[in-house]
C-alpha cells in the first residue's frame, strides 16, 4: 500500500538544490550571514512579486505581525480584532505588542473572518483588524474596509498561507496597511528553518520595520526606536530567492491537485468541500475538508498511509495558554464546529494522480461503510 504524506518538501529541494549549493557558496566565500546581497535580492524579488515597492525580511512570521502591529502603532490597551479560526501565532502576535486580541468568529463557507462579526466587536479602543488568509484564501478584504468605521483602525493581513493568492487581481501581501508573512518550511513559499517578511506600500512603516528587527538602529551605535533582534537570515534568503522563481509553477500544480480532488469528491454529500470566494485565485495552502465523526476518519487515513491533518484541533480561545483571554466554551460556534470537523487532505507540488485517487479512494470508502 502506498503512503501519501501530508506534504513532501524533498521534491521541491530537488529542483533548486544545484541554485542553492551555489547561492550557499558565493555566501560562504564572502562570508555576509547577517544582512548581505542575498538578502536584499531576495527582498527586492518578494516586494515585486506581491506587488509593492517594500519587503523587509524577519526571523518568522510570528515576529512579522508582532512588528507589522508595533510599526502602525498598536501597543498597550489597544484592541485588535482577529478572526478566532486561525493559527495561534496571530493571537500571540497581538499579545507581544502589547495589545488585546479580540476574536471573532468566521464565515461558515470560507471559514475565513467574517466582516460581520467584526462590526459588532468594534469598540472605542479598536486600532487594528488582523485579515487572516486561511488555508491559501484572501478573505473579502474590501468588505472589512467597509465596516470600520474610523479611518484610524488599520487593516493588517497576515499572509502567512497565501503567498501567491490573489483577490481581484491584487497579490496576497498587498492588503492592508502592511501585511506580514511566514517562510515556515511547509508554507508555500518555505524556508530550510524559520523566516519571514512584512510587505507594504509604505516607505515610512517599512523603515519602522527594519529598524525594530535590527535593535532599533539604522546606524551603527544610534538606536533611534525601541526594537529587538528579528532579521531574514542569509542562507535562507538564497533558498527563497531559488523557490519563488518556482512558486507560480507550484502554485499551479496545487490548483491542479485541488480540482482533481473536486472531481474525485464532489457529489458525495457526507463531504464539505472547500469553497473559493468570487474573485479569488485560491493557493490550496491546505486544502480543508469537513465530514461529521471526524477522528474516525482520521484513524481510517492513517492506517492506509496517508497522512492528514488538522487545522486546527482546538480553536485558539479554548487553548489552556490563552485561558488568560476569558472566552468560554460557545463563544464562536463556527470556529467550533470547524475545530471538531476538519480534515486537511495531502497537497503539496508534484503530488500524483495516483496518490490523490488513492486518498479520495480512502475517504470515499469510508463514506459508504458508515
Ligand atoms: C505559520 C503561521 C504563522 C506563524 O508563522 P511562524 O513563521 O511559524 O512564526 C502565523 N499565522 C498563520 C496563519 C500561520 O499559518
């Protein structure tokens, strides 16, 4: 029996492996690790490709936001709306500047952040809105513009699962104010280690950026902001400069694997397949069914090899380590729901026609012994 695994980043490696050996050795000899061309190449490649004149490269993407927040002033007693359907980092970010996370809950389609919601959790302390692109999709940006109601509360994206998506011919990385990313292995856009980047249009909150994740300092010894320690390492720069040259192509081959899973799946009605919001060019990051009696199936995936997953398990708010935020069990039934239903299915670039029939294989089977 063949196993099919979540994702499988060997095949990409393999296809930059000889422009990264290189890339690695013209950093070695010159001996640049922290800053350097490779970075600055990298930056320039990125801010193209999303579309705007800045990127600034970061240690990770939980770092991005925290510094995304931090350079359009978000700090202590401000509140900044997030969708509760994300991962935890986004919820993290918040707290490290300092700020209160406010969650809502998500659209029952898209399962991205409904604008809705985050009209009725508007308050007088409101400064920013977090947009999460989740699983690949950018969420109806310009609806979230329409409900705030001050001109002072910024949209921020996190981009983190979209690198690539677009929404009316805008790039991921091009919404809001400023928009953070994360270059996390398994991203679409992934590193060999941790890294991450902030794009906007802004030159003035591009340089905030850079200041903060250099100490503070534009100019040795002159520490002109408070800031910390949060840079784009060298060696991962040439690894992603290698990857984006690719990343339309994989991009394309995920678009593939997602239709060919539609095809395979549609029409069965124990199976809720994911939805693309009009618009939308959708990256498949994950791609999400929902099925009821969830872990059941799981178990059946793993016996036959095949590797699944859940994004995610148990909704932020429920999470003993952000207990501190005081939302009780029910307080976003979506998110609930969502929590206790899906199942990311194995999509990576290169993945077979015969491992996506072998998995719709397995699902269906188990469909019809229920
Ligand atoms: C991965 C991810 C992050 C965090 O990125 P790291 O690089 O792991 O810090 C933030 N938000 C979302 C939605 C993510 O998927």
């Amino acid at each position: 029996m063949s196993n099919v695994p979540l994702v499988d980043l060997k095949l990409q490696h393999e296809q930059i492996a000889d422009e990264v050996d290189k890339g690695f050795s013209e950093v070695l000899a010159v001996g640049d690790f922290i800053g350097g061309r490779a970075v600055s190449a990298f930056e320039a490649a990125y801010a193209s490709f999303v579309g705007v004149p800045h990127c600034v490269g970061v240690g990770n993407g939980t770092d991005a936001i925290e510094m995304a927040l931090r350079a359009v002033g978000v700090g202590s007693g401000d509140e900044v709306i997030l969708p509760a359907n994300t991962f935890i980092a986004t919820a993290e970010a918040v707290l490290r500047a300092g700020a209160i996370p406010v969650l809502v809950d998500v659209d029952d389609q898209t399962l991205l952040i409904d604008p809705t919601c985050v009209k009725q959790a508007l308050t007088e302390r409101t400064r920013a809105v977090i947009g999460v692109d989740l699983y690949g999709q950018v969420p109806q940006y310009e609806a979230l513009v329409d409900v705030l109601e001050r001109r002072s509360i910024v949209i921020v994206e996190d981009g983190a699962q979209s690198q690539g998506a677009t929404r009316g011919g805008r790039t991921a990385g091009s919404f809001g104010v400023i928009a953070a990313t994360s270059f996390y292995p398994g991203k679409n856009l992934g590193a060999y280690g941790d890294a991450g980047a902030v794009t906007t249009q802004d030159p003035g909150l591009a340089r905030r950026v850079r200041l903060m994740g250099a100490h503070g300092s534009g100019k040795k010894y002159v520490h002109e902001e408070f800031g910390f320690n949060s840079r784009l390492d060298t060696l991962q720069a040439v690894v992603l400069k290698a990857k984006l040259g690719r990343l339309s192509e994989w991009n394309a081959q995920r678009e593939a694997a997602a239709r060919r899973y539609i095809d395979l799946l549609s029409g069965e009605v124990a199976v809720r397949l994911p939805s693309v919001l009009p618009g939308n060019a959708h990256v498949w990051h994950l791609f999400v069914v929902r099925v009821p009696n969830r872990d059941d199936l799981l178990r059946e995936l793993r016996e036959a090899g095949i590797g699944a997953g859940i994004h995610y398990p148990v909704p932020i708010h429920l999470q003993p380590g952000m207990a501190m935020l005081g939302y009780p069990p029910g307080a976003f039934p979506i998110t609930e729901r969502a929590a206790a239903s899906v199942v990311s299915l194995p999509i990576f670039p290169g993945i077979s026609n015969s491992q996506l029939e072998r998995v719709a294989e397995v699902l269906l089977a188990w469909v019809s012994a229920r």
